[in-house]
C-alpha cells in the first residue's frame, strides 16, 4: 500500500509563472489537507478537501491559490502568478475519515522554489 | 501567539543525554501528537496522546500532557546523534478535520 505521494518532490518557477503540485492520497483515503511549510518554521494549514468538496479552505491565501481533489486522479494545489514568498515545502496529508486521531498520513513535500 | 508553541525553539546535547521538549496549545483539543522532521524531509508521526491520557510511552519516548496546563512534553532518553532533528507538535481540536502544528523545536545531539 503506497503511501501518500507528492510530486514534483521539487519544483523551480520564475516570478509570475503558475505551480501546480500534485498530491495522490493512500489508498482508501478520501480526505485531502494541505500545509505550508517556510523555511524554520512549522507546518501552516492551508485547505482540508474530500472528494469534489473544499470542506476547509480558511488558511488559504485569498488570491492566486486554489485547491482541487476531483473524483478522479490526485489532488492539485495550484499556485498563479508565484513570488518569491511562495517559496516553501508544501505538504500533503491523507486520512480515511475526517476526524484525524492517528489515521493521518503525510507526504514527503513539493519544494517549491521561486526565483 | 499560535496554538502548539515548542520550547525551547533550539537544544544541543551530548549522545547519551536526555532532550525535553514543551508544547503548549490554547484550545481545548481532542488528541496531541508530536512529529519529526530531518531537514529536507518530510513529516514522521512519532506518537499520539489522547485528551484522557496523562502519559505514553513508545521506545525511549516519554509524552506528557496536562490539560489544566494545556501543555505537552516530549522526553527523549538516551539520545543518538541520529536522533537530530526537528521536532513539532500537533493539536487536533475538538472539532476535528485538521491538525495545528507548532513552530517546532530543533535538537541537535552531539556524538
């Protein structure tokens, strides 16, 4: 059972381009969160999705930042217009169900550098 | 200030000595769990301490938690110089649907 996968693992992007990140959960797992790493620095909520549905999307910046997890294929953190304070490790985590306790999974990030 | 602070933010220890760790958090939660992180990678779930518990134990891991304090401590006994890393902890509220990690705490053991 593989866990959940991130990629690209890393990802270089002028200023102005778009990032998109993908996340596929483990196998079973129909709930979806994002977080935001800078650098030193702890993990930040950014969106908590389940299949077709932004269940939670308050840490998410207001503009240039979506979220999607469709019906089918992996989960897609995009990133419009990027900065270089988007510079960060984005994380995905999976869990089968919405309340966490110990069922929750992450992966290994998408670095994102912007240049 | 953030819900789930660690202190200290830094520590340096020799091998074979102890590490503690303090978390604090502002809401009331239903578990707290504490992760690692070697530098460039990704997150390790390390140990889970529910609401009513008041301590668990896995390997050379000590967790604490007070709920009157609304705190939380990690002790490592016996440390590695494998053990450097950076440490966090994380609260599920009670309402559960996400986690809220700390700023973390960064442990560097000298061989």
């Amino acid at each position: 059972n593989a866990g959940v996968m991130q990629n690209p693992r890393h990802l270089v992007r002028r200023r102005g381009q778009e990032a998109r990140l993908r996340c596929s959960p483990m196998k079973g797992h129909s709930h979806v969160y994002w977080y935001r790493q800078l650098p030193e620095e702890g993990l930040k909520f950014m969106v908590y999705l389940q299949k077709e549905n932004i269940i939670d999307e308050s840490g998410m910046p207001k503009e240039r930042f979506s979220a999607e997890f469709p019906k089918e294929g992996p989960s897609i953190l995009r990133i419009q217009q990027v900065v270089r304070g988007d510079s960060a490790a984005y994380f995905c985590a999976s869990s089968p169900r919405g309340t966490i306790g110990n069922t929750i999974y992450f992966g290994e990030g998408s670095w994102l550098t912007v240049v | 200030s953030q819900q789930g602070e660690e202190d200290p933010q830094a520590l340096s220890i020799q091998e074979g000595e102890n590490a503690t760790m303090n978390c604090s958090y502002k809401t009331s939660i239903n578990n707290l769990q504490w992760y690692r992180q070697n530098s460039g990678r990704g997150l390790v779930h390390l140990i889970l301490i529910r609401s009513n518990e008041r301590e668990k134990h896995s390997g050379r891991l000590r967790v604490t938690l007070d709920t009157s304090k609304k705190s939380s401590s990690l002790l490592i006994t016996a440390s590695r110089a494998a053990d450097t890393a950076s440490y966090f902890c994380a609260t599920e509220g009670t309402s559960g649907s996400r986690l809220t990690f700390g700023e973390g705490t960064q442990l560097t053991v000298n061989p």
